[in-house]
C-alpha cells in the first residue's frame, strides 16, 4: 500500500550498537570540558530548605505569639500569700516589722 | 515500578548541577535530533556533529528554556537552526552520495555491509528530492517511529499536516527508489 511505512533500517543511527554511547559520551566529555555554568550547592539540604522555610517561618511566628499570650495570662492571675503570717491573714502592720523587733 | 523522570525534572536537575541529568536528555533526544538534522543536513556524519553542538549548546542555554516540560521542541529548534547555518556555511545544497573511497576503503568489509552502505547511499539520495519537511516527517515516523501527535508537537505543524507530508514523502521515495520518476 502507498501509506505503508518505507523500510528505512539503512539510515538507523544505532545500525552500530555502540553508536548511543559514543554520541553520549562525546557530548558529556564537551559538557564537561566547559567552565560549568550550573555549579551544584555546597548546601546539601539546599532544597530542604527552600522548602522548609516557609514552614519555619510560620512555626516561628506562631511560637513568639504563643508565648506573648501566656506571658499576659500568667501576670493576670490572683497572686497567692508570699508568707505563713500574710496567709494567716496577719494584719500588715505587724508583718512589717524586723526579724530583732518584738511587739511588746 | 520506578518510573522515567519527566523532561522538566531533568531540566531542572541539571540546572541545580546535576550533568548527569542532562546524559538521560541526551540519551532520550539523540535519535530526534539526529533525524532532523539528517533531514537537513543530508549527511549522517555531519548530521551527528551538528547534533552534538546542539546538545552542547542547550546545555549552556538551559536556563533560558522557558518551558521545560517542552524541551524536546526547544532542542529540536537549536537542531534546525544549527543545520541550516551549516548548510549556508558549506554550501551544501544537495546531498552527497557515498564518498566512493569509503566504499573502497570497505572493500574487505562483509558483502552485508557493502549492501548496506549502497542501500543507505541510494536511500539518502532519494531523500535529497524531497522538500526538508517531508525528510524529517518520514525519518521521524519511519526511523524514530513517532506518532503524528509527537511529530506535530516537536515541529509545530500540525497533526493534518504531518500526515499529509508523510503520505506525500513516501509516495515520492517510492516511486523514486523503484524508479518509477524522474
């Protein structure tokens, strides 16, 4: 039939097994002859963190807020007696005086 | 199952250094981008350099191939413009039977090989005659075995067209190789 493909094995560029690897490797050896115009990152975890830091970012963001919010909480609560004599409920006046003052 | 990295992500690696990512483009590409600059070039071995000076050039553009998903077109593009500017350099305007003193050289080769080189002589011969777009749809389809999708998609015709040109192209290489023309 007309629309058949035509044999054309003759112009296959792998006739020689070997030709794949030679193209390869003489373009790979004139890649590698030039000053490499994409230099890998010294950072190995160069694309961890590309990723990571919009995670640290936020995480950071929600740790300062956190403690700002329990800072404000724990000044806001009812101091408790900071001695026996206040939570025996000591009248202040007599808690003022010295340790070598005696109420006569 | 591992699966083939996608053109994009081999792009993208060997921007990120990673050579060896651009040994699988190569590998993946060299067959496409030696048909097209066959079909221009009418050569196989300048065909093979102007194809190794694409690949070496992409290389060096990389970073400016906007769509990556869409490498194989810009390569296949670098090829075509390649090839032509070596066809105006050399002004080669036909292609070139078989040197006869390869044929020479061969002479000791098996009578295979000999059929072989006679057949590939007559083959680019016939070639020659046909416009540079149906060269490249018949060596993409009937080398490279790419579907009219693929084809279209690489050379920016489209689907209607490449079938077109096929059909067109092998009725001529028939009727020229059987000499059934001028």
């Amino acid at each position: 039939m007309q629309d058949d493909p035509i044999d054309l094995t003759a112009l296959d560029p792998d006739a020689d097994p070997s030709a794949e690897d030679r193209f390869v490797g003489a373009v790979m050896a004139r890649v590698a002859a030039k000053p490499n115009p994409y230099p890998m990152s010294a950072d190995v975890l160069w694309g961890a963190w590309s990723v990571a830091r919009p995670v640290l970012l936020a995480a950071s963001i929600v740790i300062v807020i956190a403690g700002v919010v329990l800072t404000r909480e724990s000044s806001a609560e009812p101091r408790g007696p900071l001695t026996v004599a206040e939570s025996l409920g000591v009248p202040m006046e007599f808690r003022t005086l010295g340790a070598g003052e005696r109420v006569r | 199952m591992a699966t083939e990295p996608s053109d994009e992500d081999l792009v993208q690696r060997t921007l990120a250094g990673e050579q060896d990512a651009f040994a699988i483009l190569v590998r993946r590409y060299r067959r496409a981008a030696l048909a097209r600059a066959l079909a221009i070039l009418g050569d196989p071995a300048d065909a093979d350099d102007i194809a190794q000076e694409a690949f070496v050039h992409a290389y060096e553009q990389l970073a400016t191939c906007r769509r990556p998903e869409r490498f194989a077109s810009w390569l296949l593009i670098i090829v075509h413009r390649r090839s032509l500017n070596a066809l105006r350099s050399t002004k080669r305007r036909r292609l070139a039977p078989l040197d006869d003193t390869i044929i020479a050289e061969r002479s000791d080769a098996p009578m295979r090989e000999l059929e072989r080189a006679d057949l590939r002589s007559q083959l680019l011969a016939a070639l020659a005659r046909l416009a540079p777009v149906q060269r490249e749809i018949v060596l993409l389809a009937d080398v490279e075995h790419w579907s009219h999708d693929r084809i279209a998609a690489a050379t920016g015709i489209s689907v209607l067209m490449s079938r077109r040109h096929l059909s067109d192209a092998r009725k001529r290489l028939r009727a020229l190789l059987t000499g059934t023309t001028d």
